[in-house]
C-alpha cells in the first residue's frame, strides 16, 4: 500500500501531476470502417481483414504512429488500447480539472518500496507541460546510437517543428517576449501556448530577480536548446482546452479513415513468434490480445509489423511476458525465454522531487470560486479553469556549479553544457509559496521486472529512487539554489520566512534532514529507458537506431522506454519528436 502523504505536500502532489473467445491459431483482422470498437468481443464479431502493422498502446506515441501511417490509404492499421474512450470526458478537456482526473484514465502503478526513501511506494502519474530539454540530450540519442544523422538536437530540427501547432493564449492577452515564435511550429496537430492569465507580481519580481542576482538569467524560451534560467512555461493547450496526442491525432478527421481500426478496452498479454528455422531469425508479428474482464483471448497476426508503443513500463512487461528478456528473471517466474535479451526492462531513469515552502504577506494567487470558474469556462473557455492553476508561470532550471563538490566527487550525469541539473516550478496556495525541487538528472538506475507468469499482474516497478549517492545531495543543493533566489531584495515585502526543510539548520542533523526529504520526495513521472536504443553493433539496449528489437524481425519499439537517459525536461516532447521520426522511419522502411 501506498504511504500517504502529509496533508499539504498531498495536495501539492495533485498539482505535480499536471505537470471469453480463445483462438489457437492467428485469425484475420477486422477492417474498421470509421469505427472504434469499444470491447474485444465487438472486434471479434466484425468483418475480416489482412492488416499490415498492429500498433500496442494509444498513449503519446502508439496516437502518433497509428495516425501517420494511417495517412497512407494502403496501409491497414490497428491500434490496440488499453484505455477507454477519451472523448466528451469533461475532466480530460478543462485544463483546470487536471487534478480531478479518474483513475480509470491512468494505469495506477505504484513501485515496489523503495529502501533509500525510507520503505514507501511513489505512485506514477502524467502531466501537461510542455518542454524539449536540452540540445545535449539529443545529441547523447545520437551517440549512444551510433546514428547522430537521425538523432541529434539538428538532425531533429523538422520533427520538433512537426506536432506543433503555436497558438496564441486564450482570451486574447499580449504574450510578447514571454516566448521565441521562430522556435515554433504552426501546422501541427498539438496545440502549444501559454496561460491564460497575464504577469502578475511574482512574475514580475521574478524578472526583477535576474536583474538582481548575476547567478539567475531570464531566458525568452527554454525550448531553444539551452534551458538554464527562469521562462515562462508552456503547456499542451490551447483554445482553452487542453491537448492529447489522443486529440490531437486520432481525432474525428483520423477515425474517419476506413484504413484504421481502434479497439479499446483491450489488454495486450504478449507477443508471439510467427516463424523460426535455421535460415530466418525469430519473426515476431502476432499479438495475443485479451480482457481482465473476460475470459476471452484473440491473436492477430501483422503483414509488416508489430509496433510497441506501451511506454516505460507497458513495453518491457509485454516484452518480457513474450518471453523476449534476460534469461535468468524469466526463468525464475515460469515464462520461456525465446529471445535472451538482457537489458529489457532494465536502466530505469526517472525524476525526483521534493518540496519547500514559504509563508508570505498576503495571498500570490487570488482565490478561486470554482464552480464560477466552471462556467466562465463553459462561456467562453477563459478564466482559472483554462489553465492549471495555482502553478505559476515562471519555472527556474538550474545547474550546479562546475566547482560543486558532487560533481568532481560523482562525476556530471548531465547530457552536456546546456542542460540543468535541477528545475524549480512555483505553485501557489494562499499564503504559502511553495517550490518544487526537481532533480533532472540522476545517477540512479531502477528497473521493471515480472511478479509472476500471469500478465495480468502488474509488474513489480523498482525505480532505484537515491540508491546512487549524488541524487539526495543534488537534491539538497537544490533547495540551496531556491534559498539564494529567494534571498534578494526583489522579495521584499512579500516573502516572510521560510518553513523548510533547511539544509543549512543547525539544529537539524544530516541524517534528519534527509529523512524529511525521503518522506515527501515523489516522482516527477517521467521514466524512461527500459528498452534503451543502442548501436547496431552494441551488445547493450533492446532497439537498434530503427528502433527494430535486436536479434528478431518484425517487431518495432516506439516510446519513452527507447530514450536511453532522461532528458532535462518534462518527457511528453521528446516522445511527441521520437514518434513522428519513428514514424516516417517506418514509412521508408516499406515504400
């Protein structure tokens, strides 16, 4: 069970979010005709098919890739989704009732304790922000690949550019130097902004600040390859109306094309080999598909690929429930290794936080009325609820200084010179300032593995939250580096003490204060790595730099599980830019 959280730091946790019919053999698939199935019984019962890719998972990535290779009307696509329908849901629409998403919408995983943060088990959400991080972790995809012509910060340039759609803020404010409009795309699918509402005073002093203090730089827009300093955040909304890659991708237009089948409500269990003999390698295009509900399984079978899109944690759970992993964890819960691939599931790298907060004069956000702001809202899409409030609008990335004791003692785990090591987003509640201390880059490792031969079991999540040395103490100077950009005059009159937890109390000892730290600390959720692109030749990753699974055929990983380290950034980008080039990578391959 979950340790819960202190009051406070539960709420603060909400906000931080934002950011039965069995088949032996193969059978043919069902041709959609500008229809979604709503269960595997209503699939099982339509007309047949041949289908050329079967697309695992309609999150950011599997929505990106059913779409493009659905604009070719001969290519037959089905997508198989976990989830249910996402349209006319009011909770998914309302940027501002973000927090008051279901748990029906999400899978609800929680990792297993976590020894270094004092036993307890963080639970993984999603969230709306919109940033692309740093030019080095880009340019670290091509190196790591063998294949910086495709993956780098320039090679990129055009699919960064591809999903986006800049759109001006709702309700018509002058967002004029608070974003670089040459960094933007103008014809994509995903609608990009900023809030709603307008500087106020913290933003102001905010700016002030970097006046002030030589260590702090105000930047015109993160998203220029070279985070560091204080910007305006950006979100994936836009109308007043938040995004999806659901939306945004697969909307009426997309569902529309008799060439696409969507199936909710479906569970993948795995992936099955489709021909083997001393000529050919293991050929992997049949899916088995079933429900948790039913007793009902379905296999089907693709003409050109099977594309895992099921994310950190889905991809490796199928990867491995197929039989496809390291030898020795499948042999020790029951499942045959067919492929021994060693680093599946393995290289987990996340995002940790933790929080501070000061009391001030008065409240830095006005209260909100929020069954008024529902309405206005409903009006005209402006007000409270057209953004996620209280997040603020200035966010703070940060690196440590090249003198820092951690990094000469622990080495730079950062991609390179232009990425933070830390970030500082500000959330206001009253009279209490909080900022959330986000470590970007950490040493540590964790893991996904199996609990058991049955996939309908969750998979046992191992983070490795601070089991590497340098993630608290990056951590702690974190809160150092938000203790000096509070501590200026352009804070005066509205800051009024600090509540902690300091670092710097001398009555506290170390070891006390990094106990509060593993209490409150929680993960920032975005996981990555565990099905990490490698080169060709390299005896490490899971995918080549096609993002092809190593040593078998017919079979594709297209999600955040590829991305080899995490970025300095919130993840949603970076999985919106690798999808669209793994999309028309996929393209070439059958022109």
């Amino acid at each position: 069970m979950m340790t819960r959280l202190k009051p406070r730091s539960a709420y603060y946790l909400r906000l931080i979010v934002a950011f039965g019919l069995s088949v032996c053999a193969p059978v043919a698939i069902p041709q959609v005709h500008a229809k979604v199935y709503q269960s595997l019984q209503e699939f099982a019962l339509s007309s047949n098919s041949s289908l050329d890719f079967v697309i695992v998972g309609g999150g950011t990535a599997g929505s990106v890739v059913a779409s493009r290779l659905s604009e070719n009307p001969h290519h037959n696509v089905l997508l198989l989704e976990a989830g249910s329908n996402n349209e006319g849901i009011l909770e998914l629409i309302v940027p501002g009732l973000q927090p008051q998403i279901s748990n029906t919408y999400d899978w609800n995983y929680t990792t297993v304790p976590q020894a270094m943060v004092n036993n307890r088990s963080i639970e993984f959400r999603h969230g709306l922000i919109y940033t692309r991080g740093s030019k080095d972790d880009y340019d670290l995809w091509g190196r790591v690949s063998g294949d910086p012509e495709t993956w780098s910060w320039e090679a990129l340039q055009d699919w960064f550019l591809k999903p986006e759609r800049w759109t001006a803020p709702v309700g018509g404010r002058d967002p004029t130097g608070q974003y670089d409009p040459r960094l933007h795309g103008r014809k994509g699918p995903i609608r990009i902004s900023l809030t709603w509402s307008g500087p106020d005073d913290f933003d102001r002093r905010s700016s002030r600040n970097t006046e002030i203090q030589k260590e702090f730089v105000e930047k015109l827009d993160s998203n220029d390859g070279s985070p560091p300093g204080l910007s305006w955040s950006q979100w994936i909304f836009g109308g007043g109306e938040r995004n999806s890659a659901a939306t945004g991708y697969l909307g009426s237009r997309a569902r529309e094309r008799p060439n696409l089948s969507i199936v909710l409500n479906v569970y993948v269990k795995r992936v099955q080999t489709s021909v083997r003999d001393g000529e050919r390698r293991l050929d992997f295009r049949t899916v088995e598909i079933g429900s948790k509900y039913t007793n009902e399984t379905l296999t089907v079978t693709a003409q050109k690929e099977v594309i895992l899109c099921a994310g950190t944690i889905g991809t490796p759970h199928i990867l491995l429930h197929s039989g496809i992993g390291p030898r020795s964890h499948l042999d020790s819960v029951g499942v045959k290794t067919i492929h021994n691939l060693p680093d599946v599931g393995r290289g987990m790298s996340d995002h940790v936080s933790t929080m501070v907060a000061y009391y001030t004069v008065n409240a830095t956000t006005p209260a909100v009325d929020e069954e008024a702001a529902l309405r206005r809202w409903q009006a005209n899409r402006t007000g409270p609820f057209a953004e996620l409030h209280p997040i603020g609008r200035r966010v703070l990335w940060s690196k440590l200084p090249k003198s820092s004791p951690l990094l000469r003692r622990y080495g730079d785990p950062a991609s390179g010179t232009h990425s933070p090591h830390i970030e500082i987003p500000f959330v206001h509640a009253g009279n209490t300032l909080a900022a959330i201390i986000v470590l970007l880059t950490p040493h540590s490792r964790g893991t996904v593995k199996l609990a058991s031969s049955n996939p309908f079991d969750d998979p046992l999540i191992d983070p490795g939250y601070f089991s590497h040395p340098f993630d608290i103490q990056a951590l702690t100077e974190g809160i150092r580096i938000t203790k000096r950009w509070f501590n200026s005059s352009a804070w005066d009159g509205l800051i009024t003490s600090f509540l902690g937890p300091d670092p710097d109390n001398s009555t506290l000892s170390e070891s006390a204060f990094q106990n509060v730290v593993k209490d409150s600390v929680t993960s920032f959720f975005h996981p990555v790595g565990t099905a990490a692109m490698s080169a060709s030749d390299s005896k490490s990753g899971v995918v080549d730099p096609e993002l092809r699974v190593k040593g078998v055929d017919g079979l594709r990983v297209v999600d955040a599980s590829v991305i080899p380290y995490v970025p300095a950034a919130h993840t949603q980008a970076a999985v919106y830019v690798l999808a669209e080039r793994a999309a028309d990578i996929i393209k070439s391959s059958w022109k």
